[in-house]
C-alpha cells in the first residue's frame, strides 16, 4: 500500500506564505501615505471675450472662491474640480 505524507516544511499552520512586511522604525512609508484634498465646485461660469472664467467655492469653510481663466473661448467649465494650491 503506497504511503502519502503531507508536510508543511516545519512552519506552523496557518502563517502566510512569502515576506511579511514589517518596516524599520523611524523609516518613511509611501504606502500609508494618504493626501487628502479639496474639492471645488463651480459657482459661476463668465464669458469674456476670448476667455471663460469660472469660480469655484472650496468644501473648506472659510476660503475665498477660486477663479480658474481656461484661456479658450470654446471651452466649459467642469462642475467639481480638486481646488486649486495658491
């Protein structure tokens, strides 16, 4: 009767196949690195002659509105946008 052996190569049960990740204390970790940012929503859309402006009014309270010129005559403005850095 042939005999069949199952062996897990002395790890213990359950415990993950390959590398766990476990970084060096103190080190920078790019994966938990989460940047959260505003979001514009379009107030107003002006047109000038050769240029749209459009205003957008930022979900954070207290902030002016952002004026962003598109430079184009035949374009429109989006309805939310990732508020502008000034």
């Amino acid at each position: 009767m042939p005999f069949t052996s199952f062996s897990n190569s002395g790890k213990p049960l359950g415990s993950p196949n390959g590398r766990m990740y476990a970084p060096e204390e103190g080190t920078f970790d790019r994966r938990k690195r989460i940047v959260i940012q505003n979001i514009c929503r379009l107030v107003k859309e002006e047109h000038v002659p050769g240029d749209v402006v459009c205003e957008y009014v930022s979900q954070k309270k207290g902030e002016k509105n952002k004026q962003v010129f598109l430079g184009a005559p035949g374009q429109v403005c989006q309805k939310q946008i990732t508020c502008p850095i000034k």
